[in-house]
C-alpha cells in the first residue's frame, strides 16, 4: 500500500527515507532515521518495532542484513511485512513478505533500498532506483526524484494522500549545529539522535508529492536565511546578500524570507532594493516593519536602528 526508499549518500554519509501512500499521515511510522546509526522504512502492515528496534541494532553495531534478520525471526507475521534498512556503512537489506499485495518487491544495491507494496505495476521498485541513482544532487532532491519515478509508473494502486522524508546527518560536521554524541567506527562524530536536516511531513492532500517538494523548497530558504544571518554575524555584507537571494529565489512568496533578504540588503548599502523588498514583504503581511522593530527592541536586529533607518522604518520609543 506504500511505496519508499532507503539511502545513504557515499560523499556526505546522510541517511534519508522517502515515502508516499494512499493513507492518511505515512510519516508517522514508516521512516526511522538516526544520525551515524542507520535509517529504516517500515510498511506494508506496518509495525514499528522493525524501525525502533532496527535502529537500536544498529546502534550495536550489527550490520543491515543481520538487524533484519533477527527482526524478522521475531515477528510474529513476518508474511505481511515490507521493510527496508540501510546502515551507516551503507550496507542495505531488505524483506518483503509473500501476503503483501501485489504488485509487492523490492531492490537492493550498496547504499539503497526501495521497496513497494499494492502498486499499480511491479516495475515501481526499478524505475525508482535507477531515477535516484540518474538523479544529481543532495540526498533529499534524488530522494523525491525517485518518489515521483514510482508515480509515472503508477503508484500505489488506490492512488495518493500523504507522504514524507527524513533526511539525518550521517557524522557531526562543523557548524551543523546537532551536538556530537560520540565517534562513529572510521572516523568521524555521531550526532545527536534528533539532529535532522530535512523532516518534512505532508499528511493529507491531493496531490502529496507536489506539496512535499514546494516544502522541500521552503526548506531550503529558510536554510538560505539561517546562511545570511551567520553571514552577517561575520561581517560579510555580501555573502548575506547573496544567501538572501538564494532564499528567495527558492520561496518567493515568502514574506518572511523576504523581509530578510531586506535586512541584508540594507547591511550592504543598497538601499533602494532593501526597501522595495521591504514594500514587497509589507503588502503580504502589513506587520512587517513591526517584526523588525521588536527583533530591534530585543537586541536581535543586525545593524540595530541603523538598519530601521536605511529601511525608512522609525525606531521605537522606549
């Protein structure tokens, strides 16, 4: 009734699940994700346990194909299940049992898993692999590449309502902000358990794949921003500027993106652009200039009244 993928990706160790069904909230257990550990997608007549306990397997030190198996010997109804794991060593297994609904199978590579279940054609799995493997760019991007191959093929056969992805750092990387949690075997840091970089949900809509993208998009914008804000913390005019196009390019309709792209513009001296952006963000939402003026009154605003000046806004009274 599902269709998903398991990765890792050999240039940065990211792990990521993604996945998309005709049932309401898929990625509420499908996708297990833990930084330098390992990732897991359980479905079909899905049960948890393969993903909470995959992943403490993992944890271990047992390799994919041995977590599996144990987790299938104890399961009471392995039959009925469909499960995908990678670990962070990029080893992959899969299981998918002989009661799930055709068309029902799965494919393993170094590094990858895709599993489907009730899809419309058995070439789902195939057409998702090789779009992912055909796909540039970071995990996330080939990820959904790969979600949407499934749905050229046809998909799950009842249609679609929900979809997710995760995407965890595989080892603690400068400035990534998760915490370190301890050495990972080759080298390196592990993360803490939450840190993620992508954990997108969409749990109800017509059309899931699309809205999962857009947020994937909003995603990367706020990205963009956070980027321009530890631009401007270092002095570098410039590189906020050039981070806030980016956000904006990739969520233009975006007030808040918006607003803060003006801000780094202001930084930079171009006044005129700052304030159209200023405008911009103000016709979507007329608190705008109010947002900057709190951020300023509590110490947050980078270049503090100056930058309410430069962007025509009075300061507040104190």
């Amino acid at each position: 009734m599902t269709y998903s993928i398991v990765a890792r990706d050999p240039a940065t160790g990211d792990l990521g699940v993604a996945v998309q069904t005709r049932w309401f909230a898929v990625g509420a257990g499908v996708a297990w994700v833990e930084p330098g550990v390992g990732a897991v997608a359980t479905q079909s007549f899905s049960e948890d346990a393969y993903g909470f306990h995959g992943l403490r397997l993992l944890r271990e030190g047992r390799t994919a194909a041995s977590a599996l198996a144990e987790l299938v010997a104890q399961d009471v109804d392995p039959e009925v299940r469909q499960v995908g794991i990678v670990d962070a060593g990029g080893a992959a297994a899969a299981h998918t049992g002989l009661r799930c609904v055709r068309f029902a199978s799965h494919l393993v590579v170094p590094g990858v898993t895709v599993q489907a279940n009730m899809m419309e054609r058995p070439t789902v799995p195939a057409a998702m692999l090789a779009t992912f493997l055909g796909t540039e760019g970071g995990l996330a991007v080939r990820l959904v590449a790969a979600l949407r191959a499934a749905e050229r093929e046809g998909g799950d056969v009842r249609g679609r309502q929900s979809a997710a992805i995760v995407v965890a750092p595989g080892t603690g990387r400068p400035g990534d902000g998760s915490g370190v949690g301890g050495a990972v075997p080759g080298g390196g840091e592990r993360p803490q358990p939450w840190a993620r970089l992508v954990d997108l949900r969409v749990d109800d809509h017509p059309e899931p794949l699309d809205e999962l993208a857009r947020l994937l998009d909003l995603s990367g914008a706020y990205d963009e921003m956070d980027e321009a804000e530890q631009a401007i913390l270092r002095g570098d005019a410039a590189g906020a500027v050039s981070a806030g196009a980016r956000s904006v390019a990739l969520a233009h309709g975006d007030d808040q993106v918006v607003l803060w792209s003006a801000v780094g513009l202001a930084l930079e001296g171009r006044i005129d652009e700052a304030r159209a952006a200023l405008a911009a963000a103000a016709a979507s939402e007329p608190r705008a200039a109010e947002h900057l003026r709190r951020f300023h009154e509590a110490g947050h605003l980078p270049g503090g009244a100056a930058t309410l000046r430069a962007l025509g806004i009075e300061a507040p009274v104190r």
